[in-house]
C-alpha cells in the first residue's frame, strides 16, 4: 500500500465526519517506533513554521478538519503535497473548496483555541507531478493574510549540507500513530536519518509502488524501519540543521524495514520554482 497518498484517508475521514469518528480502516502494519509513537510531541511554538491543511467541510469537525500537513516558506506561501490537492481527496479542484484553510500556531487540533485558521486565497499544483511514479509532489498556496513574523523556515538549496547522507532531521505531522487510523490530536515529531539515494532505489525500482527519483525526491528514515511518517503526515516538513530539506510524500506502509520514507526535495521545488529565497 502508498504509505502518503490520501485518497484513502479522504475517502473515511468524509465517511468519519458524516458518523462524527475517524477511522481509515488501514491495516497496513508499522514498527512501534513510528512517526508520532516512537516520536514525541512537540509544542507548535517549536515549529512555528509547520501548519495543518484543513477543510471542514469535506473531513468534519474533529481535528478541525486537518488532512494534510504544510509548512510556511513565506509569510503568505505555504508548501504541500501536490497529492493533498487532488480531486479525490477534496471531492473537486482545489479552488472551488470554499472552507480550504491552514491552521498555523495551534498545537492541538481537538481544541478550538489557539494559533490561526487563515484562508488558502489561491492553490497553485505542479503542472508536472505525476501520480503514478509520485514525481513532482508539491504544490503551491497562498494565503489570505499572513502568519506572524518568524513562522517561515529557510530552504536548503542545491549543495546544502543539510542534505548530507547520515545526517540527522526531524518530520513533523498530525498523522497516524500506528498504521492502523489512530491520529492524535497534539503535533509530533519524530527523528529520522537523510539515507543514501541508492536505498531508495532499490526499494522503488518503478512499478505500483512509485520510482525513485534522486534528482528530485530525497529518501529518510531508518534503514531497519521504524521511525517514520504516515498517512495524514503528507505535506508535511522534513528540517535538517535549522532549514527545510524535504515534504512528506510517499512510500510504501509505514515504518517498514526496507521500505523508506520518501519526501520532494525542497532544493529540486526552488529549482522548478526559479526560487533562491521566499
């Protein structure tokens, strides 16, 4: 099973909304030391810069209607997965989901209290990205007014040493604790390992399971599995020294031996983006 992709987490969070519960009816199995278990929680004052997707509409009042993660690059520009914006996750084009939002500043989605819910004013999605192979995930939204000074995280461009092989990062996300449709309400974060592009490779030669592309996708997590992110988390920010590196993206169950995380490679969005700095 794609680990990131939502579809399916769409699908039962609008079937949870309509029966006020959430329940992704996966079975998919995971190490107990994955993203939000073996991880830990974090208060949102510590990643300013990571922000929930939200629309009640589609996926009800509980969690606030979080479905994806984002991180803010720009006081107005939030990054995500392309994937979080597709059709059948919203149940139409993004532009036409009235109630889109980020929740920026709040740590735990159960409380209607703290941070802000601000509108996504316009969503642009890599004309590129590619569902099949998972190329090209990330998309672009704006927001309606802007977050606080210091809520933006810097991106590591091409040559970064926070991209080295061996170094240590963390991902950040509301998702599954446990591979099995257990979501938490507080943020967490889990810390992982940049792997070497030849992991990934082998894991991901090509087929249902997506292709590995180093140019353009970054492989993290630990080489016997454990740590790791999972559904709910896409979008998400994967920081290594003090900068962004990595969005939650794909990959195959979660926190599985053999089977790493794969995240869009930030410095591969400035390059498509034309960016040197938001």
């Amino acid at each position: 099973m794609r680990r990131r992709l939502v579809r399916a987490l769409a699908r039962s969070l609008v079937l949870a909304a309509a029966a006020s519960a959430i329940s992704t009816g996966s079975t998919a199995p995971v190490a107990a030391d994955s993203v939000v278990i073996g991880g830990f929680p974090v208060d949102a004052s510590q990643s300013p810069w990571t922000v929930a997707l939200s629309s009640r509409d589609r996926f009800g009042g509980t969690r606030a209607g979080q479905f994806c993660g984002g991180v803010a690059v720009g006081r107005t520009t939030v990054l995500t997965a392309a994937h979080c914006m597709d059709e059948d996750v919203l149940g139409g084009p993004p532009e036409r989901v009235r109630d889109l939002k980020v929740i920026a500043g709040r740590t735990d989605l159960l409380s209607d209290h703290g941070g802000q819910e601000i509108a996504v004013r316009d969503t642009w999605v890599n004309p590129a990205y590619d569902g099949v192979s998972n190329f090209g995930d990330f998309a672009v939204l704006t927001l309606a007014e802007p977050l606080p000074a210091g809520s933006v995280i810097g991106m590591a461009a091409d040559g970064d040493p926070a991209y080295g092989v061996g170094g240590a990062a963390t991902v950040y996300g509301w998702g599954d604790t446990s591979g099995a449709g257990e979501y938490p309400g507080g943020l967490r974060a889990a810390r992982v390992r940049v792997l070497p592009d030849a992991l990934c490779e082998d894991a991901y030669p090509g087929g249902a399971d997506g292709t590995y592309d180093a140019r353009s996708m970054l492989c993290a997590g630990e080489t016997g599995g454990g740590r790791d992110a999972c559904q709910g988390d896409s979008g998400g920010p994967l920081v290594a020294q003090g900068r962004l590196i990595g969005l939650v993206s794909w990959g195959t169950g979660c926190g599985r031996a053999g089977s790493p995380g794969v995240y869009m490679r930030v410095s591969a969005i400035m390059r498509t983006l034309g960016w040197t700095r938001v």
